[in-house]
C-alpha cells in the first residue's frame, strides 16, 4: 500500500509504495524518506503475527 513519502531528489511529498514505486511519476524513487515504512514494521514484529496464536 503506497504511503504518502518526502521524495528527496524532488523535495515534494508523493505516493511511493515500500518498494520505492511512485506512483505520481511512474518510476523508481531511491532517494526518499520511508521510515513510515520501518515504523509499522517494528510495530508489527512488536506485537507479533496473530496467525502464531496456538491456544
């Protein structure tokens, strides 16, 4: 699901996916702010995968 990202080399915010598509250009960005990418995946190894609940 794309995020709304600071792109760097362009100095705008953009629709990129986790990948680094953006979506508004139709390219690869490699130069961008995606730490709320790394936010919802340490959030996601913090509270676990609901799927491993044996009880």
């Amino acid at each position: 699901m794309p995020k709304y990202c600071l792109n760097y080399d362009s100095g705008d915010y953009e629709w990129i996916d986790e990948n680094g598509y953006n979506i508004d250009r139709g390219e690869y960005v490699y130069n961008r702010d995606d730490s709320e990418y790394h936010l919802e995946e340490d959030e996601q190894s913090f509270w676990g995968n609901d799927d491993d609940d044996d009880w």
